[in-house]
C-alpha cells in the first residue's frame, strides 16, 4: 500500500466521523461545534478527495 492510500484511508475516517458530528450537533443546536465539525468534514473531506484523484483510482500494481 502506497503512503497516499493511507493518507486518503486516515483523512476519509476523519472526514466521516466529521459528518456524524456535524448531524449530532445540529440535533443539539450547538453552533460552535457544528462549525468546528463542518469545517473539519469540508477539509479533511477534500483532502481526501484531492489525494485519491491525484493518486488515481483505483490504485496500481507495481
């Protein structure tokens, strides 16, 4: 597994545990949290959309 892989792996985990913050804290009405939340799903979420493109998909065998 390439070191890029990894990271899409780690920054898409990171993204989805954003995005069920983000719902948890709009049941709340928490603001704070849900900008917190929304803003580390909207770039951790790109991050790893941008990797996986530029890594292409799915991944080679070298």
């Amino acid at each position: 597994m390439e070191s890029g892989w990894l990271l899409v792996l780690i920054f898409g985990l990171i993204a989805i545990l954003a995005a069920i913050g983000t719902v948890q804290t709009l049941k709340n009405k928490e603001v704070l949290g849900f900008l917190f939340n929304f803003g580390t799903f909207a770039i951790f979420g790109g991050f790893a959309v941008a990797t996986a493109i530029t890594q292409g998909f799915p991944p080679t065998l070298h």
